[in-house]
C-alpha cells in the first residue's frame, strides 16, 4: 500500500463515514490462521526497544531536502531510515 491511497482521518471523520456507509466491511472475508495453544505457550512480551530523544542542528540544505522528499510530513522517519540504513551497512561491513 502506498503512501498516496492512505488518508488521514480523525476519530469523528471514521465514525461519520462508517454511520453514513462509506467505509465496506466484507462479511465473506476468510478468518485468520488459529493460533494453537502450543503457540501461546511458547509466545513471549518483549518491550520495543526505548527510543532517545536528542537535539540536532542540521545545515538547511540538508532538512529541505528531507522535508521535501517526504512532502512536509514524515522527514524525521525518513531521516531515521537513512542513518539506521547506514549503520547497518556499516555493521555488515565489520566497520564500528
């Protein structure tokens, strides 16, 4: 699914499409796998790992860059992608 066929709603926005009938709910859709118990014995929480906030000054060139390939939304996460992509070819290449 793309970015572009996904739109924004709020709370209020869904309920009044679902009272008005725009959004299709198929009762003929199939069920999902079971899930047998041996499943659930075996299954375990883990925490998502904690997330640091930090302060970074970055040159204009560089943030308008960002900020316009993500169309104004979403440049921190694509700025994430990028470094996180970068550190685990690094990691692959043995270099710390």
């Amino acid at each position: 699914m793309t970015g572009t066929s996904m739109k924004r709603a709020s709370l209020a926005e869904i309920r009044r499409m679902n009272e008005s009938g725009q959004l299709a709910h198929d009762p003929g859709a199939p069920e999902g796998e079971e899930l047998g118990a041996d499943f659930w014995q075996a299954a375990a929480v883990e925490q998502p790992p904690r997330r640091r906030s930090v302060h970074l000054k970055l040159d204009a060139d560089v943030f308008e860059f960002f900020r316009q390939e993500a169309g104004g939304r979403g440049h921190i996460t694509r700025m994430q992608d990028v470094l996180r992509a970068y550190a685990k070819a690094r990691r692959a290449a043995g270099v710390r």
